[in-house]
C-alpha cells in the first residue's frame, strides 16, 4: 500500500503495511519514526478515553509496549496493561471493557527480529481496510491531536481481566464433561504469548498440562510458525508421553495446531473441522446456518457443513475479511486454515487458540472417542503451500498464465486469484505478512494434488 512518499520510513521494504498490521524487522522496518507515527496516528483516531494494549514475548516487545504506553498516557488515553497475553485475549478485553480500542504488539509468525502493531477498534474488531486508510491518511498529514500538559490518565494492570475471556470460552463447552475425562495435554506455546493464559484455561478445564516451551523469555525455540517441520521435536516428545492429545501455538497464540499421541502434528487444516464438529456436536443449528472460510481453506471444511445440510461461505484471507464475511452471512462459526478457530460468541470474535483448544477437548470426550479417532474420522487433507520470492509487479503475467492453463477451472479474483472444479482448487496471492507470493493446491487424491502443483510449478518455472 503507498504511503506519503514525503515519509520515506513507510517504504522501507522491511517494512509490510496491511489490514493484518504495521509490522517490521527491528529496527531498520519497524524503525524509531515508524512506531512513533503509527502510534500517534492510532491514538488520534481513538473516539473514546480507554485502550488495551497487549503484547507477546518477543524481545523488543517491552521497549515498543512502553512508548506504546506512553504516547497514548500523553494522548489523555487510560491504559489497561495484559503484559504477555494472546492477540485474541487482548480483543475479548477490549470487547468486554468497552474500550475505545486495543494494541497487540506482535508480529505473530514472523521471526523474532520482526515486531509489529495489530490495531484493534471498538467491539474487538481488527482495524479494516477502510480504517487502515484512515490511519494512513493522518500518518500523510501529520495531523495528529497534541500530547496533553496534565492529561489526567493512568496504567491499570490488567491481568484479572485476562479470567474474563477465559470465562467466556468455558461458556461455550461442557466443562463438566471435559473435567470428567482428566485428560492430559501437551501444549508447546513456543515460549510466547500463550505461555500462561493457555495453561490456565486447561487448569480450569480439569487437565494434567505437560508444558513445551512456556516460558515467555524472548527466545522462540523453534520457528515460529507452527508448521510439521518446526513441531518434530515435539512431535516425538508427545509420542513418547501418556498425553491424550497436544497443541502448538504461533508466538500471539491466535493459531492452533493439533498433536496426536500417535501421528504427532498433523494438518493445520484440521483445527477448524474438528472445533467446528464441536460446535455442532453441542448446538441446535439456527434457520440459515452457515460456516464461513477463507479462499485458502481446505474443502475439509465443506465436508463437514455438508453432513448438517448448511452451506460453507468463502472470503478474502485475513481475519478482518472472514470476520467481516461471517457478520454478513450471519454465520455459526467460521475461521482460517491457518489453524484459527472463529466462534462469534466469544467476545474475541476472531482467531482464538484457546477457543480451539476448548471445542476439540469438548468433541473428544463429548463422543467418548480418543483423539487418533476423531481425527481418523475426517477425510485426508492433500494440501500443500509454496512461497515464491517475486516482484508484486509480475503478479498479473502468472495470474493471466494460469488462467490459460485451468481454463475449464471457475476463477474468483477476490484475492490473488483462485481457480478450482469439484475436485481441486488452486490460490496464488501476494502474502499480506511477508513479502512473498503464496501458491495452495487441494485436492481429492495426492496423485491429482502431485498432478495439480507440477501444472502449477511448470507456470512458476517460466514467470
């Protein structure tokens, strides 16, 4: 997105600005004149006197959440402090507070050496596209309210009110039977935002916890996202304990992914159907029902709506964009394959790992069935996701390249380009987070999925 060119900071190509943040590499992207230009133009778009500001465990984060306090102390703002806490914590308690709005203070998967600003509005809500150009727009005219000489605010500690969002997700599961099961989780929290919060939740939920790196103390022992490869240790450390199922988290713990006792991490995909099955397992469906997923999300998810006889709905990537989708639609429950879970009726109304971890112990001892079960019952992802390092510029040639080679596939240009037919689907699009081009295939069988990316690289190949 092309900021004021007067403002050469904002160009700078550590630097990525989108609906999913103002995020950055320390300090050369997410630089002094960044932070103090985002910030000031946050806190004059703020309509009311409260902000909730959060961060996860990354080693600028308390520099950062400082000035962060700061500015918005000298702005006349009151500040309600969580400390290290999950993205989604941070927008319950902005919900539930009935702040003006909130700071998460993480760049979420990125490596460590990335930090960035998650702004977050009235009701929970991610800052949206519109919202995001009104940002950039004060940030091009320098048009900011003035610091106060006695602005008469203060920092509230805020970490009771972190019970309140846990609260609201034990509302939504049948605690008791849950408590009954006793079951044992992994958890490896990769040492960042979740570290505490997700271990209280499965306290409170009745569980022994045998904790994987849950201590927030600015290192990430492995990469960051929660991908197979980056969970092989813990992978084999859940295969050699008693657990009875596990979870991996990203650093700002709006991502979940699941662990077996016997296959050890499977698909990010599956977080989603399985908490959705949860929902299901312990709801009467509303007239209307729908799920709403991402362009990006596997079909897995169709499967499931298709055995209640409701539709699954489809949006741009971006929790901004599915939320947005699932208020349209008026849908049940929604979410990313990323591993983000969405229940409107918790006040997070958006990515939440404890809400997925809440709904998939509820499914397993609601059907009384083992994990390896359970997951045994939804059909088999055949998925895989490429990054291409290329030029935004040449984004239109590959599109018009594909378009010619799956002519028979139904194209949405909604977001990059998506071409698919009954059995397989491909997306390319620019990445909102990093500076790459992703490219997703699906399909039916691994041999239509192998058939599908060799079509699919053969284009890359000549781009």
């Amino acid at each position: 997105m092309a900021l004021n060119p007067q403002k050469p900071v904002f160009q700078h190509p550590d630097l990525m600005v989108s609906v999913s943040g103002i995020r950055g590499i320390i300090p050369t992207g997410l630089s002094p004149d960044v932070i103090f230009h985002s910030l000031m133009a946050f806190g004059s778009r703020l309509k009311g006197t409260t902000v909730v500001i959060g961060r996860d465990s990354r080693p600028s984060g308390a520099y950062i959440e400082n000035i962060a306090i700061g500015i918005m102390l000298a702005m006349g703002k009151k500040v309600i402090r969580l400390g290290i806490v999950p993205t989604p914590t941070v927008k319950a308690v902005v919900a539930q507070s009935g702040a003006a709005g909130g700071i998460m203070i993480s760049a979420s998967h990125n490596p460590v050496i990335w930090n960035a600003f998650k702004f977050i509005g009235p009701g929970g809500f991610f800052t949206n596209a519109q919202d995001l150009e009104g940002l950039l727009d004060l940030i091009r005219k320098e048009d900011y309210k003035p610091f106060q000489f006695k602005p008469n605010t203060d920092v509230e500690d805020g970490t009771d009110r972190i019970q309140a969002h846990i609260d609201s997700v034990l509302a939504r599961v049948n605690v008791s039977a849950i408590k009954r099961k006793k079951f044992t989780v992994f958890l490896d929290a990769v040492n960042g935002g979740g570290s505490f919060v997700l271990p209280e939740l499965l306290s409170r939920l009745g569980c022994k916890v045998i904790l994987q790196h849950c201590t927030p103390d600015g290192t990430f022992p492995r990469p960051p996202e929660p991908t197979p490869e980056a969970l092989k240790q813990s992978s084999r450390l859940i295969k050699k304990s008693k657990a009875d199922i596990g979870f991996a988290l990203d650093p700002d713990a709006d991502r979940l992914v699941v662990l077996s006792p016997k296959k050890g991490a499977i698909s990010e995909e599956l977080t989603l159907p399985l908490s959705f099955m949860s929902y299901l397992t312990s709801n009467s469906l509303p007239k209307k029902a729908s799920i709403t997923v991402n362009l990006s999300t596997s079909f897995v998810n169709d499967w499931v709506a298709d055995t209640v006889g409701i539709p699954t709905y489809r949006s741009k990537v971006g929790e901004a964009n599915v939320v947005a989708e699932m208020i349209h639609r008026k849908s049940v429950f929604g979410g990313e394959g990323n591993g983000g879970v969405i229940d409107p009726a918790i006040p997070s109304f958006g990515r939440d790992s404890l809400s997925g971890v809440a709904h998939i112990l509820n499914l397993l001892a609601l059907k009384g069935e083992d994990a390896e079960t359970v997951i045994g019952s939804l059909p088999a992802v055949h998925m895989r996701k490429i990054a291409y390092k290329i030029a935004g510029q040449k984004t239109e040639q590959i599109y018009s390249k594909f378009r010619s080679a799956f002519s028979e596939y139904k194209e949405d240009s909604r977001d990059g380009l998506r071409l698919a037919n009954q059995d397989s689907w491909i997306h390319i699009r620019p990445s909102n987070t990093e500076p790459i081009l992703r490219l997703i295939g699906e399909a039916r069988t691994k041999k239509d999925l192998e058939s599908l990316l060799n079509k699919a690289g053969k284009i890359m190949e000549n781009s």
